[in-house]
C-alpha cells in the first residue's frame, strides 16, 4: 500500500469546477486521484475507472450527433485542457493535471 498523505489536499470538493463543457466528471475524478494517491493503482480503482470510461455524457455544450460528434465520455481521459475548471476554482487546484496523471494510471 501506498498510503500517501492527501490531508494538505486543497480540494475541498465544492463542486465550482462544474460541470465540465466537456461532459467529464471532474468530482468523481478528482475523488479517484486522491484514492490513487492515497492507495496506489489497485484493482477497485481500476475497476471505477473503467465504469467511468463506459459512461457517456448526458449533455455537453456544442455537442451535436448530427454533426458527427461521439461523446467523449466521463473519465479523465476526455479532458481537452480547457482550463474552465481551473478558472473557477476557489483553491487554486490544478485540476487539468491531476485528470491527466489518473488518466495515465489507469486507461489502458
């Protein structure tokens, strides 16, 4: 077990960083790197992981089937470096690079 320290975390899950334009869910992401951080990759967080990679996003801005776009999905991985997130979060947390080391932990 890994079992680092994640009480200095300044994320205090407020939800400001919501929603995401596209469609990922940064709270349930952000949860899961402090899991990871916390434990390690083990085999539960994978397994949440994938579930999130299975979800499609109800709605995005600017998404449109007619004009062929495919959801991106819920997971990490389909954060596009926006930025929206950063901007409205109170604590300064730098949300585009936590999305993006869960997302190299664990897609694949």
């Amino acid at each position: 077990m890994v079992s680092r320290d994640v009480s200095s975390d300044p994320c205090n899950d407020c939800g400001y960083c919501m929603p995401c334009p596209n469609g990922v869910d940064i709270a349930t992401n952000m949860r899961l790197w402090r899991v990871m951080r916390r434990e390690g990759v083990t085999a539960a967080l994978r397994s949440e992981y994938a579930d999130l990679r299975a979800m499609v996003p109800q709605w995005r801005p600017g998404f449109s089937r007619a004009a062929g776009d495919s959801p991106a999905g819920t997971h990490a991985g389909a954060c596009r470096d926006c930025g929206e997130c950063e901007a409205r979060c109170p604590e300064g947390v730098r949300v585009i690079r936590r999305l993006q080391d869960l997302a190299a932990a664990l897609s694949g």
